[in-house]
C-alpha cells in the first residue's frame, strides 16, 4: 500500500485508534480469536468477517483526527 494513500491513512487510524482506546483493542482481539476459530479453513472468510469492524472503527477514527 503506498505510503500516505487513502487506504495507508485509514489502516494508520485504525492502529493509532485501538492503541488509545484499549476496551475496543481488547473487542479486536476477541473477535478475530472467534472468527479464527470460526472460519479456520477460509481465509478469505476471516477476512471478510473482520470487515464491519474495521470500517466502523476506521470511520471513528477518521471523525477524531
């Protein structure tokens, strides 16, 4: 992903969001361990899975910058 691109800016409010809100770190961490477990022989899936999340927790993190 290039540097300073949209899709850089998100996945860099996304991480610096979860490093000061430690509650919703935790919730990450929570759900990737289910969906992990969940969909162990899709990668794809799990990836797809993780999607709501991020983008609501992207788009918090977006409004606070």
């Amino acid at each position: 992903m290039p540097l300073e691109s949209p899709l850089w800016n998100e996945a860099i409010a996304f991480r610096d969001y979860l490093r000061s809100h430690p509650q919703i770190a935790v919730e990450y961490a929570d759900l990737k361990r289910r969906l992990a477990h969940e969909h162990r022989l899709d990668r794809e899936a799990y990836t797809d899975a993780k999607g709501p999340f991020i983008a609501r927790i992207t788009g918090l993190a977006l409004q606070v910058r």
